[in-house]
C-alpha cells in the first residue's frame, strides 16, 4: 500500500503544510526536512496489494472506525461530544510527517531556549541539526512499520473542534492480519476499537489533552543546554548503564539522560500513558465475541507478535520502546482491578481531574488508588 491512495496522501500534504519552519526565527535544533526525507527514503515499503485493494483497506478502516466509537461509548459509558476529533487513514510517509510534526511542537520551547545559545550559521547550528534531523529520520523509519494506529493529542484541530487527531495506519493493519493469519474485517474492527478508545478518551475528557501537553512541556522545559551539565549528564548515565549491565536492570538510552526534575515528570507522564493504553486493551477486549467473532483468538496471536524477538527486541529496550509494552499490560492489570472492585462508573473516577489520575506506583498498586479516590 503506497502513497499514490488518495487518503493517505492528503494526511501527508496536510501535516508537510505546517512544517516547513516558516515563520520561526533563529537556529533549529533539528533540520526538519532533513528528517522527513530520511525516514521516507529509508522507511520499508507497504505490502504488495492492488489498487482496488488499497482503497478497499481505506473505506473498511474508515467504517471500522465509525462502527467502532458507538461500542467504545456503550462500554465506557463517557459521553462524546458532536465535535470530535478527526479520523485519518495514512500510509507510512503519511505517519512520519504526522509526527515530525508533532515532534516540532513539543520542542518549539526548546528550539526557542537553544535560539538564545545557538548562534545561526555555526558548526553546531548548522551540521547539529542535520545531524539530529538524521537521527530522527532513522527512530521514524524504525517505527513506522510496527504502529496499527496513534492518536496524536498535539494536534491543534479546527476551530470549534477539539484538540488531536487519529491516524490509522492503512499498510501496517493489512500486513499484520496477512501475517496473524486473521479475519480481516475482525481484526480492522477490533485494531478500531483499541485506537477510538483513545479518541474517546481526549474527546469526552476535556482537560486530558491540556494536561499531557503541560506534562511534556516540563520535560522538555527542564532540558539542560549547558555543554558541561550535558557532559555530566551523559557520564553518569554511562556509570548507570554498566551498573546495569552487571545487575541484569532494563534501562535505555531514554533513560540515561534524564534530570532528576525530569524523571519526575516522566513518573506522572508514565502513569498517565498507562492508563490510556491499558483502558483501551481492557475495552477493545470487552466488546466480545458477539461484535468481534474471533477475538480470543486475535488478541492471543497479537499478544505473540507484541514481545518480539532477537535485535528487534534488543532495539526497542535500547529506545525504551519496551516500557510501552509495559503500559499495556500494566494498565489493563489496573482497570481491570479497579473495575472488578467497583465496576466500570468507578473506574471512570479517574478522569474527573488530574487529581484522581493514578499515579505511576498505584498504576502497579491499583488498591492505593481506590483507597485514595472515592469511587
């Protein structure tokens, strides 16, 4: 499935008008474009499939998606505005300038600090951020082959709209039920009712959006530009990653350049993305057989294809790419905690502020959380 589909190709102009860096001043930390010509040129190709295949993947993911909000609603039980946030099936190079454009705006603050240290048309301004441009390209071009569907909560939206967008991930959805071996229609459906779940969440919770993005932004924020606080910052991540080496810990290269003020908030970002992806498995998984015939059997091959294996598995720890499998299955072990304490009403709790989030230790003590949060 390529670009040359119509839907997918719209996505990319879309998001490729809003990143062209016009109308920011001073230096970039990352050549933008340098990225995106990266990971489109390095990017595997889509599976082999027609024409008419192609735009029959694209109308059965967009009903799927449809069909899919109505059962995420009856399962939650949130209410879901007329004005929802947008449903768009992309190809790969759809996907990666989706989430350059993302990346740009996390960083805008920090490209606006660097703007006061960097001066423009030196070394580091100029072979830095093509170098980093690279970097990113190479991370994209890794990841757009493994992602079904994302919401992407940066998303500005039309006015009147709410915030964030969905992307649907045409070629990887039909490459992965080909691979699974699985009914195609169920599988679409039940890959929907994963990602509307999301679109559910930041949709009828209105302050959840603002609050990640407040979130990130202090991460970001809190980055140290100082050539000799990031010196000291890569020699104790090295001193980490031998102590690692030797105990037998998990730690990436995520983790090794982190501030403490940071880790901080990573903890409550963390706790947050555990929640989202562990209460979209629980409800994906809730709408049953009745709507989804096959779904045992999907969620048990797909559980398989999720651990992965030899260097693909090396390279997701090494990115910090695992503790999202961790997310999942974390996350679900909380709802479905919660939920068999106090049903699913009291499970919804937790969207009412960002006080009754849980945080990332009653994420693996969900028993805190209730006794914390009246339910």
């Amino acid at each position: 499935m390529t670009s040359s589909d119509s839907t997918p190709s719209t996505a990319a102009d879309l998001v490729r008008s809003r990143a062209d860096g016009s109308g920011r001043s001073g230096p970039a930390m990352v050549d933008w474009e340098v990225a995106r010509s990266t990971a489109i040129r390095l990017v595997k190709p889509g599976p082999q499939i027609s024409r008419a295949g192609a735009a029959e993947a694209v109308a059965a993911l967009r009903a799927s998606a449809e069909r899919a909000e109505a059962y995420v609603v009856d399962v939650t039980g949130l209410p879901v505005p007329s004005a929802t946030a947008p449903v768009l099936v992309v190809d790969r190079p759809g996907w990666i300038s989706a989430n350059l454009d993302a990346f740009r705006t996390v960083l805008a603050p920090l490209e606006e600090k660097a703007a006061d240290k960097l001066r423009p048309g030196t070394t580091v301004s100029a072979l830095g951020a093509r170098a980093t441009g690279v970097e990113v390209g190479v991370l994209l071009s890794y990841l757009a082959p493994k992602v079904l569907g994302q919401f992407d909560p940066f998303y500005p939206g039309e006015v009147g709209a709410p915030g964030g967008r969905l992307l649907l991930m045409a070629p990887n959805i039909v490459a992965a039920e080909r691979e699974l071996k699985v009914d195609p229609a169920d599988f679409r459906l039940w890959v929907c009712l994963h990602e509307e779940t999301h679109r559910v969440q930041f949709t009828a919770v209105p302050w959840l959006r603002e609050h990640l993005n407040t979130q990130i932004a202090s991460v970001v924020n809190a980055a140290e530009l100082d050539s000799a606080a990031m010196v000291q910052l890569l020699a104790d991540g090295a001193r980490r990653l031998v102590q690692a080496l030797r105990t037998g810990e998990e730690v990436s290269i995520v983790d090794l350049v982190q501030t403490p003020q940071q880790r901080e908030t990573i903890d409550k970002i963390t706790a947050v993305m555990s929640l989202l992806e562990g209460h979209a498995d629980v409800v994906m998984d809730s709408v049953g057989p009745s709507v989804v015939p096959s779904v045992a059997e999907i969620r048990r091959r797909f559980t398989v294809r999720r651990q992965g294996q030899g260097l693909d598995k090396v390279v997701r720890v090494l990115l910090g790419l695992d503790a999202k499998m961790r997310q999942y299955r974390d996350g679900a072990r909380f709802c479905r905690a919660v939920i068999d304490e106090v049903g699913m009403t009291g499970l919804n709790q937790v969207w009412t502020a960002p006080e009754t989030l849980p945080t990332r230790d009653e994420i693996a003590r969900p028993e805190r959380w209730l006794a914390r949060v009246p339910a």
